[in-house]
C-alpha cells in the first residue's frame, strides 16, 4: 500500500492505468487503523487489478477539500481518472471486496 500526497495524486491517482482504492485516512481515527492490515491485505491479493493508496487528510488538505472529503474511513475509487464510487466507514475485507466486485 502507498501513501499519496497533494503533490503525487495526479501521477499517482489519476493518471494510473489500474482502478486506484483511495483511503482518506487520519492518525487518530480509530476505524481508520482497523483498516490498515485489511487494506494490506487487499493490496497483496489484488495488487494485478487494483492500485490501494492512502492519503491523510490532515497534512493534505487541497486533495481531501476538492473531493468534499468529510468522515474518515472514506474509500473512494478511481478509474479512468475520475472518482466511479465512495463509501464511508470501516469494513471487513470481504464486504470490501463485494463492494468493489462492479469497479474491478
């Protein structure tokens, strides 16, 4: 899993040839870090059709404004450049994996 700034997200994101997992993370989120191994795991299993970044939204706050970024776990997906789905919220890794069946 990478993490992404303000200044890498267009490279890193947008102009990526796979469909990218975007975590808009923090520090003191608890659900945020009961994400991190599930996250990792992901990354490991479906690194061939899927790219899984996280971004901090406390030291980046211009890519957290400009997608109207508010609560935190929130995953968005990428593809093509542009945001195709968002969810807010912890969740295991296979009711990820469900959610995500229709972007991969």
């Amino acid at each position: 899993m990478t993490d992404v700034t303000d200044e890498d997200f267009e490279a890193e994101v947008i102009g990526a040839d796979l469909p990218v997992l975007v975590e808009f993370t923090a520090d003191w989120c608890p659900p945020c870090r009961q994400m991190g191994p599930v996250l990792s795991a992901l990354a490991a299993e479906e690194g061939q059709r899927l790219k899984v970044v996280q971004l901090d939204v406390d030291t980046n706050p211009e890519t957290t404004n400009a997608y109207k970024v508010l609560s935190m776990p929130t995953f968005m997906v990428f593809r093509g450049g542009e945001p195709v789905k968002s969810m807010v919220g912890a969740r295991p890794k296979r009711r990820l994996l469900e959610e995500l069946a229709d972007v991969l």
